[in-house]
C-alpha cells in the first residue's frame, strides 16, 4: 500500500490529485489492473469529475453545502457533523483503471480528493489490484 | 480493459446495462474476481438498483433532479452543472462480483448507466480484477 | 465469494459490521489486496464513516432523510421508493484494503451497513482481489 498526502487550505475544497497519481503509477510501475484509492478519513471524500474548469468543482462544493447545511440540529456535538454526512454521500474510495503502465482517465475527468472539515493535512491510501 | 457502447435518448435517464455487462463477462471467459465498471464522462454516473419497476429509476431520477436543479445560480457557464453534481452523488463507478463465471447480482439488482446531460453517445469501460 | 449476515431492527438504520469483516479476514487467512464489500439488495447501502460516536450515524440517517422523505408523489408503488434513492446516494459497495493480513481503516472509521427499509435480514457478500 502507497500513501498520498494532500494538504487543505479551506474548510470546503475540491483538490485535484490527478498529477500526484500519475507519478505514482509511473514510479511504482504498475501496469495493468485498477487502483483503490481510499481516504482514510471520516470528513473527507473522493470523487471523479471535471477538471477543466475551476467553476465545476465550486458547483459541487456549493451544491452540497446547500443540501446538508453547516450548522443545523445535528446531534453530533464536534461542530462536523455535515462534513460526515457529505463524506456518505461522496464515498471515500475510488478506482482507477490502468492500462499499459498508464491511468486511464476520460477528456474532462480529474481525480479530486473532497476536503469537507479542513484546512488539514490528510492521507489517501492507494492499493494496486491486478487483472491478470 | 473492454468498452460497452450506451446511447441515450433524453437529457436524465437511467438506462440497464446489465445484459451488456452479462454478455461480455461470456464472451471474454473471465471467471473469478470482480469488474470495475467506469464511466469515462464528468456528466453521467453508475448505480446498481431495482431493475423490475420502471417506475423506481424514475423516482430516482425525479428526486436528484429535485435535489439538484436543472437551472439555478451555477458558475460553471455550460448549463450543464447540474450534471456534474449528480455525478458526484451517483459515483462514476460500479463494482461487480464474478463467480464461477457468472456475475453476481441481488434478485431485484440491475445495472444502470445514468445518463445526466443526454441525449448522448456513451461509453462504460470495464476491467477484469482477479481472485486468485 | 463469501457473506456476512446482518440483521436490521429499524427502518433506517446503519449497523457497524466493521467486527464482522475483520473476523472474516483472518478466517480466510486473505493476505494482500482489497475486499469487495457488495449489498445485493436494492433498498440498503454500505458506507465507511465515523464509529466512534454513535450520534454520527444518526445524523447522517436522519439528513438522508430529510433530503429523500419517507412519504412523498413517488411512482413506486411499493411504499419504499425513498429506499431505492437512498441507496443510489450512498452507494451499494465498498472497497477496504488489506496489508499484511489486515484489514486497514483510519482511525476513527468503521463500515457501516445502511439499512434503508427495514427490519430485515440481510447479507453483504465479499470477494477477495489481489494485490500481486
């Protein structure tokens, strides 16, 4: 298992990862099969979307906060209870297929990890799984 | 790594790719293991629900197009942000179980391609991970 | 592919069976890789979240809730439909790594069963992929 580190800098922020799991496929020369990417965290998730433009991921940062609000009649008394009901609704794992010793992605799509209670430094743990 | 080929006919649908799925886990022979089944596109998701009622995925549809509006105050300028999102809270990805050959489902599970700015032509990429 | 028997006594209800997929792990000796933790069920997810302070999984019970009412102009006719949306926006599979024997977690985190339509008996089934 490899780690990832990922530094936040606000409470709510889409942070694209893409670069840091290229390089690590390339250095560990893996090549064919898929990768578990898992955020080990309980106010952090993970997901796959637009990577072009800035705006998608700020869409998606205002969209959930508006459904599952910061501060309500939450009964967990830490002042984060949104950050883990939106982890539920993101996930905390991802996979990624490889093919050919590369990570096979569509035109628009980046890897973000999804910072729900920061700024932290936080972890995401990577698993290779083979295909052959 | 395989390709399913999806079109789709309207902007919000959920479309069963389970025979799809089926018929290449036969044609390829695999055995034993799982499939990663990924969505390449930043406006489409995948799920896995009831498949014998219609009228399930159109409540799934009716209620994320509820939650997430079609039109609202978006950054993003291609009127389509409302896509991403629901991609963020479907996933782009699904997992199988293959058993003996077979891919494994619950009695009342389908596999849904979940189109979010159609009509389209789409793809599912899918790659074998092994058991043993 | 192997299960894991849960039992649900509520209607909506997340059952941490973190105890159970460990027990599972060293019974089967599996040593390197992920697991597939699949719901063959179309009314009931799994999510990986915080274990420590029950009020966690009660908040996130209860938001889902709110966003997807129990009784609303659904077109299911089967009373359950908020079920069905539940478990496309938790997810119907998880992925847990394994290292050295092990099932590895975060700290605070714990897998969690989300039932949506109970009571009931219910299984999660769980396939092994290897790492190398």
């Amino acid at each position: 298992m490899e780690l990832i580190n990922v530094s936040s800098t606000k409470r709510v922020q889409c942070i694209d990862i893409t670069d840091k799991v290229s390089r690590l496929v390339n250095d560990m020369g893996w090549e064919e099969g898929a990768l578990v990417l898992f955020v080990p965290h309980t106010t952090a998730g993970i997901t796959i979307n637009e990577g072009a433009d800035p705006a998608v991921h700020r869409d998606v940062e205002e969209s959930l906060t508006k459904l599952i609000p910061y501060r309500a009649a939450y009964h967990h008394l830490e002042g984060n209870s949104d950050a883990h009901i939106k982890t539920t609704l993101t996930g905390n794992s991802a996979l990624v297929i490889l093919e050919n010793g590369r990570l096979r992605l569509g035109t628009w799509q980046a890897i973000f990890f999804c910072e729900y209670d920061g700024p932290r430094s936080r972890k995401v743990w990577v698993q290779y799984l083979i295909s052959r």
